[in-house]
C-alpha cells in the first residue's frame, strides 16, 4: 500500500469488546466522514482470532496500520476497550498521535471481569482456560485466559499523552461513568462530555458527529 504523505492526518476508528469493523458507530462515522471527502479506518481488532485476541495483538494490529499507511499521524476514535487501546497507543507512540475521542473508554478492564461474569465463572475461566462470550455477530465462542493474563501486563489507567475529549454516558452501566470522571480529573488534556445516554451511545450518534467533527477540526 502506497503510504501517506509525512504532513497528512489519518482517521480510524478502534471498536470495542465483542465487535468488530462493522461496529454501528464505526460504520456511522465512516459515511458521515466520507462524505465530507475524510476517510476513516475501521480495522478488525479480533486478530489472531477473536478467541485469541489480548491487548498486545491488538496494539501490533494498530502498528500494522500504521506500517500500512504512515500518515504523519493519527487521530483515533475509540469505543469502549477501544477506547483504552487508543489511549495505550498514544501513550506508546505519542510521535504517532495527534489527538483522541474516546466514547465510554473502557479502563481497567481486568478488575471489571469478576462483576461482569461473576466471580465462580471468571475462577472456572482460569482454571479451565477459556470463558464462553458472544462475539460481535452473537455467536458464543472460546475467549482464551491468554485475554486476562495479557491484559494485566498494561496499565489499568493509560496516561493522557495526547489532548483527548471523553464522551461518556451516565447511565452506562457497562463501564460505569466513574472511571472517566477519575481518568479526565487527573490529566489536564482531557475533556469529558457526559451524555444522557448508556454504553452504547445509540441516541447520542449526531452528537458524537458534531464532537468528532470539531475535536479534529473537520467543520
């Protein structure tokens, strides 16, 4: 693939947990976008395999992207673990970022597993090596513990390297609204919008259009 040019910005989108490139608000802001002649990326992130998948293969999914297109760099939209992924690449590769959207950033994820499965559950994930969840097409599959022991190698909380604008649901009681509050109150360069609205955002797209478009300067 012929890359981009040293002075240019690249858009991509990062999706969330049990999703994948054809995510609703993956798919929404990449029409909006193309029509105002901005491209946006939306690569699958479930690699080796959804089944396989751990934060590191995630972050080499990016950087393979990156590889691929060589902006002069990126401005990433991030929907919940996307969230936190964009939020991890930036603070790995801050020459690569220029700014950040985060919509319902899921942090510190590890400690969240124990309440979202229950605890006898997420013991027999470990002991057994792998948890039965729906992937993106609601199909149940094999999620490997590899998931959990990878994940405890990053940082829980990212550091904000970039200047970031947090959307965030109240009533989202998936990654509860707390974390963001926390997360935006330590860095100065992060901006949350609370948005009546749950996890998903659905009710919330045109606004999220709106933020991105500004934030990146699109409008």
């Amino acid at each position: 693939m012929t890359g981009a040019s040293a002075d240019t910005t690249a858009f991509a989108f990062l999706h969330g947990f049990a999703s994948g490139a054809l995510s609703t608000k993956g798919t929404f802001l990449r029409e909006r976008l193309a029509a105002r002649g901005v491209p946006l990326r939306t690569p699958d992130l479930n690699v080796p395999s959804f089944e396989a998948m751990t934060y590191s293969s995630m972050l080499a999914e990016i950087d393979r992207l990156d590889d691929a297109v060589r902006p002069g760099r990126w401005d990433l939209i991030g929907s919940s673990m996307g969230g936190y992924l964009a939020a991890r690449w930036a603070e790995l590769r801050p020459d690569r970022v220029g700014r950040l959207v985060l919509l319902c950033p899921g942090f510190d994820l590890p400690s969240r597993w124990p309440a979202m499965l229950g605890e006898r559950e997420f013991l027999a994930w470990e002991r057994r090596g792998w948890t039965s969840v729906e992937d993106g097409a609601g199909r149940s599959r094999e999620l490997s513990w590899s998931f959990v022991e990878d994940s405890r190698r990053h940082p829980a909380w990212p550091a904000a390297v970039r200047p970031t604008r947090v959307l965030h649901g109240v009533g989202d009681e998936v990654v509860p609204i707390d974390g963001s509050r926390r997360w935006a109150a330590a860095h100065d360069d992060v901006e949350l919008i609370e948005l009546d609205d749950d996890h998903r955002l659905l009710r919330s797209l045109a606004t999220i259009q709106a933020h991105v478009e500004a934030w990146f300067e699109l409008s």
